[in-house]
C-alpha cells in the first residue's frame, strides 16, 4: 500500500533518530537506509505514475550525512528533506481519502501488524535476538500513533481518548529506542495490548 509504505518510512526515520540523538550512532546507521532499502523499490513505480520527482537522492544524502559522527544539529536539515520530501508524497493521496476515517485505521492497521511482527522476529525465549527488528517496530507503532493524533478530529472523543491510551499501553512494551537489557514484554503480551487498538481501529 503505498501511503502505509511512506509511512514505514517515517518509522525507521523516527528511531534512527532517537538512536543517533541518544549517542547510539551505530546503531542508528542501517535504520537511515531501511527507506531507502526496503520500501523506495516498491514505491518507485507509484511516484511515477503519480508524477512526483524521485525522491530517492534525497534519502541518500542523508544516509551520506549521518555516515560520519557528529552533532545532531548539522544533521538536521538533511533529516528534515527526507521527511518533507515523504510528506509531500503522502500528501498525493487524494484528500478525500486522506480524511476519511476508514483510510486512517486501515494504515495503523498495517502499521500495527507490521510492528508485532518485527516486534516477534526481535523476541525470543525472553532475549533479544534481534534488536534492529525491536527498533523497527517502536518506530512503527510511533508513526501509526502519530497518524492518530494527526487525525484526531476523524474520531468520536471517546473512541479517541480509548484509542489514545491502548496506545500508551502498547508502547510500554518499548521503553527506549535502546532495547532494555531484556524485553518487557512477550510477543504474547504485545499481542494482547494491541488487541484493543485492533478491535477500535478494526471498528471503522
């Protein structure tokens, strides 16, 4: 789904740079590439179709930028291109689409799924065995939370404010952009904290 597949993008953006701004610079390193490298491919035919510039230059100018340390303020405009330019992308979806309540629950939707998965591929028997999986789906959830707030009026108060705290909930399940020594917890739990966003979200 290509706005969702933006969206991903923005969640490996967004923990690449709580990692880099928390002094994890290595490890921050291959989610500045993730856009780049799991999702411009599928993209790219879209952005054609739709006539929009090629923005894969502009992700990898700052994949170059981070490559060398350095403090996150002369970073900053080139993280703020790559997002500008993803906005602008999302932005091409048709209003109407854009503000329809269905459109944005059935992109948490694939946002959420997509995190318990990674979340699952990270955690196994009570350890980490893949902490980059961990990061990927912090920055998943985030972004499908940040869709929530971006669209806020779409949703009843009360189905807003239920929704806005089974999100809480479920992102205590990443405490940091650094994984915890070992997971909080299960993909078992995880799944059970989701269950509430699923089942409001699932409702539109």
């Amino acid at each position: 789904m290509y706005f969702t597949n933006l969206a991903m993008m923005k969640g490996h953006l967004a923990v690449a740079r709580e990692l880099y701004q928390a002094g994890e610079q290595t490890a921050a390193q291959p989610h500045f590439g993730h856009p780049i490298h799991e999702h411009y491919g599928v993209l790219e035919p879209a952005l054609e179709a739709r006539g929009l510039e090629d923005f894969e230059p502009t992700l990898e100018a700052l994949v170059e930028t981070v490559r060398d340390d350095g403090e996150w303020e002369n970073k900053a405009d080139a993280y703020a291109a790559a997002l500008e330019a993803i906005n602008a992308a999302m932005h091409d979806v048709d209003g109407e689409l854009r503000d329809d309540v269905a459109f944005q629950s059935r992109a948490q939707l694939v946002l959420l799924r997509q995190a318990l998965h990674e979340y699952e591929e990270a955690v196994d028997d009570g350890q980490f065995v893949n902490v980059v999986e961990y990061q990927d789906s912090r920055g998943f959830v985030l972004t499908a939370k940040a869709l929530l707030e971006a669209q806020a009026d779409l949703y009843a108060d009360d189905a807003y404010g239920d929704l806005l705290a089974a999100y809480e909930s479920t992102l205590e399940a990443w405490p940091s952009a650094v994984a915890p020594e070992t997971p909080v917890m299960t993909p078992g739990e995880l799944s059970a904290r989701l269950f509430k966003l699923e089942a409001t979200l699932g409702r539109y």
